[in-house]
C-alpha cells in the first residue's frame, strides 16, 4: 500500500543553518506530494506542494524538489530561523479527492 | 476566506461518556475529512464527505463513530461509549473540489477521555 518514510527526529540547529529533512514514498500510479508544517498548538498549515515528477515546491523559503527516480520529496532550506521551529509532516495524495498519508513527522527545533 | 473551524478545541470526558465534536469547512469547499492523530504520530485517516455524501470510510472508524454531514456544510463527528483509546487530537479538512488535492485543516480537537 501507499506510505510515507521521514527521518526521526528531533532536528536540533542553530539559527542560520542547513536544513534537510528527508522524506520517502512508496505509491502507485503518479501522487501528489506535500509539506505540512504544524506549530505548537495549531493546526497542520500547507507548506508547499508537488504535481509531478521533477516539480519543486517553494514557499517561506523552503523548498522540496519531487524525484521519481529516487521515490523522494525532500524538503530544504538554505537558512533557519527559530521561528521555524515546528513539526514537519511529508504527505502524499495518489488520487485527487482522496485521503492525505502522512509520515510520522520531523520535530525541528531552531535555537538562536 | 476563513479558515477551517471546529469546536469545542478541548474535550475532556469519563470513559462511556458520547462525545460530538463539530466541523465548519472553508465556505463553498465540497469535499470534508476527518483524521485522527496521536502523540508522535501523523494524521491518519477515518473518513470523508463530498457535499453532504459520506464516500470513504477508514477501517480505524469503529462502529462507536459516527460522522454526518447533513446540509452539505458543517459536519459533525460523534463518539460513542468512549474509551481512553479515543484520546487523541481530532482534525477536520476540507478541499474545494475533486480535481485539487490539497488539504487545508483546521486546528483540532482535542479529547481526553479519563
């Protein structure tokens, strides 16, 4: 069945670092792929989206790049700042209209 | 647009206690979802809506769940006979139509059955 690998976490770093978290599917067919960011206390928030392969999603900074050939949507940023710190969810969508699959999620914690 | 809303944000309950939980999606989204997340775990699942037509149902929702979406609008999910399994955070989404498949959540919630 279809499924979402992230890395474990916590992701601690200092403000101003490199961040990758990385993150694997396993799906039939051509799926959409997705971040979601979840701060404390909220809801989960779109972070930013993939159609297809080779598309990369961009927003806020971060960026992911959809990679077919390695099954991988991984996400990026060039230069973290504690208000980054959050939980990461990767997530797929196989068909339009149907239900997200989510990873575990990715704890970050930025410190200044 | 306002965004996805649900009430109450915490539930505290005693075991074999009902629960309702209600939904509001984003105003003219058709298709609704309900999840459920656990400590340390992603939203998985339990089932979803276009328009006021229940389509998919998750293996996770037992038969003390219950959802209903009887207007095509808000939803409410109910719970009954509570058990301290049931603890968890409860997320509704909604989507604006069939061909997009992003998901825009609300903030949850949350029931501690005691």
């Amino acid at each position: 069945g279809n499924s979402v690998t992230q890395m474990e976490g916590p992701v601690t770093l200092s403000e101003e670092a490199f961040l990758t978290i990385n993150c694997t599917y396993t799906a039939t067919g051509y799926p959409s792929l997705f971040w979601y960011v979840q701060y404390p206390g909220e809801g989960l928030q779109l972070l930013l989206k993939a159609t297809k392969a080779d598309d990369k999603g961009s927003n806020k900074g971060f960026e992911a790049t959809y990679r077919k050939e390695t099954t991988s949507f991984h996400l990026e940023k060039g230069s973290v700042q504690v208000s980054d710190s959050a939980v990461y969810f990767c997530a797929l969508s196989d068909k339009a209209g149907t239900a997200l699959i989510f990873g575990k999620g990715t704890t970050l914690s930025v410190s200044s | 647009d306002t965004g996805v809303s649900q009430d109450p944000r915490h539930k505290i309950t005693k075991r074999g206690q009902n629960v309702t939980f209600r939904c509001d999606p984003i105003s003219e989204h058709n298709r609704l979802y309900w999840y459920r997340q656990t400590l340390g775990q992603g939203p998985e699942f339990l089932t979803y809506f276009q328009n006021e037509a229940q389509l998919e149902k998750s293996r996770l929702l037992s038969d003390r769940f219950s959802a209903e979406r009887p207007k095509g609008s808000f939803s409410t999910l109910e719970i009954q006979r509570t058990e301290q399994g049931d603890s968890a955070m409860y997320l509704c989404a909604s989507s604006p139509n069939q061909l997009l498949r992003e998901q825009y959540f609300g903030p949850g919630t949350r029931l501690t059955v005691t």
